[in-house]
C-alpha cells in the first residue's frame, strides 16, 4: 500500500469524534470500537459492509453516497462493518483487495468523474491488523455544494438525512446554489 492510501498518519475523523478518540492512525480497533459503542450511523457517519468490486464501482451507488455526504458538510464511509437498524452490529473487515492501490485510485475516481462538481480530495485509508482490512472514505466538506449525480435521464442532488440519504427539494437546491455563489462572491 501507497501512504496516500494507508493510515499511517494521525487523522480526525467522525468515527474518531463519535467514539471520544483523539487523532490517531485508523485501525481496525476502531471498527471493533464501533460495534461495541452499538454506534449509531449519523449525517457524517455511513456503515457499509463491503465496497463494490473494482468491475461494479462505476455504476454503483458510490457517487450517489459520496455527494449526498459533500452536500451534508462532509462525513465518512466506513466498509467492513455489518449494521442492524442503522447501528454498528459486527466487523469482520473486507477483503484485502479493496486496500490495493488500484482500487483507492477507483474510488477517487468516482468522485472526480461521476459527481459534479467533482469531489476533490477524498481521503482513503486502508488499514489492516494483518488478518481483517478496514477501509474509510472521509468525504470532505466543500465549498461547491450542491454535488450533483446522474440518475436515469436527469441531475439529482443527494443529501443526508440523519442516517438516510434522500434527494434535494427544488427550494434546497435554489438554497445551496445561493450559499455557493455567496460564498464565491465574499472570496
């Protein structure tokens, strides 16, 4: 693994601020934490068991998650980690595929190429205890909101709604165009 995809280095993330943690490195200790906490997933907090195979990722509905988290103020998707009723239930990792280079540079990909505005830098960690893999996609908050997916013949806006996603309302999206331009203009 890569240093851009590996948690070698001290992070703070949602899953670090739900769980009392300062800044430290992701480990697997942190999805065994989650279940423990019975954490409850959040707006900046998504529990997923597996990733989508490098062949699916394109047409997943990674795009869909990754805009709805930009356009919540950022948050964090954490595979290898089973949910029952929007709560951490068990963690048996992923496989270690999903922490190759190849498939992190996927993932940015979707980002780049499948929302619009693209997602710029998406952070991956990938980390390990030697037997199970973990992988965090930290969504970052942005200034260019709202992020827009392609579905079916039209541009949606996802967003989070607590623990769920749903698609913006016409006056959200006049709302979020009006922060965007405002934002620009103070600049």
């Amino acid at each position: 693994m890569s240093a851009s995809s590996t948690s070698s280095a001290s992070v703070f993330t949602p899953l670090h601020r739900w769980l009392g943690r300062d800044p430290e490195p992701l480990t697997i200790d942190f999805l065994d934490a989650a279940v423990e906490a019975n954490l409850e997933e959040t707006a900046d907090l998504d529990f997923k068991l597996d990733p989508p195979s490098a062949p699916a990722l394109a047409q997943s509905d990674l795009a869909k998650d990754f805009a709805a988290m930009a356009n919540s103020g950022g948050g964090m998707l954490v595979f290898g980690i089973r949910e029952n009723g929007s709560r951490a239930a068990e963690a048996p990792g992923v496989s270690s595929d999903f922490s190759a280079d190849t498939y992190v540079r996927d993932l940015r990909r979707v980002a780049l190429n499948r929302v619009s505005p693209p997602i710029l830098n998406l952070a991956v960690h990938a980390f390990t205890d030697g037997a199970r893999h973990g992988l965090a996609v930290v969504v970052p908050p942005t200034n260019e909101a709202p992020h827009l997916i392609f579905v079916g013949d039209s541009f949606r806006a996802p967003y989070r709604n607590g623990p769920d996603t749903a698609w913006m309302t016409e006056r959200m999206l006049e709302s979020a165009y009006r922060a965007r331009f405002n934002a620009r203009s103070e600049r």
